[in-house]
C-alpha cells in the first residue's frame, strides 16, 4: 500500500471558512493566530492558538475558520479526494 504523507500550509481568508468532508485523518495544526474547529456530530467545537494541532476524526463536515490572522497546516495520510480540490482551489484564488 503506498502511503504518504500530504501537507500544505494555509492562510486562511476572513469570514472564509475552509469546508472539509470526508477529513477523517486529518490533523490540523494552528501555525499563527487562533482557529476555531467545529465537526459535524461532534458535541463540543475546538479552538487552536499557535503550536497546537486537532486530529479530525470523523468524516462528515467540518469548518474551520480564523479568529484574526491566522494560518494553519493541513497533514493527511494520503493525497486524493477532498485535499487535492481544496489545494488547487486556494492556490488560484487571487490576492487582494
């Protein structure tokens, strides 16, 4: 089986929250700032400050949004799915 690690660091825009399904696996790290992290079916939301992390356990849909400037990293298992469009989606979106 081959399994690699994906990882991509993410300045995430205000009032923008990232929509993740399927993110089972994915740990998100809190590189700056504040982030707040809710789950679907998870009874309690998490809020990250700089150097701490959250494994997104279940699949289904997650938001995680910025509390001022803010970025985060993104590390999953394998690439594919969900972490690929999400990628290539913040990649082109145009500086303001």
């Amino acid at each position: 089986m081959d399994s690699h690690r994906v990882s991509e660091e993410i300045c995430l825009q205000s009032a923008s929250p990232i929509r993740l399904t399927d993110a089972a696996g994915t740990q998100v790290r809190c590189l700056q700032g504040t982030i707040w992290i809710t789950v679907a079916s998870e009874p309690d939301d998490v809020f990250l400050r700089a150097g701490q992390s959250y494994l997104i356990r279940r699949n289904g849909l997650c938001l995680v949004e910025r509390i001022g400037d803010s970025s985060i990293q993104l590390d999953r298992r394998q690439a594919g799915g969900w972490f690929d469009g999400l990628i290539r989606c913040l990649k082109f979106v145009p500086a303001r």
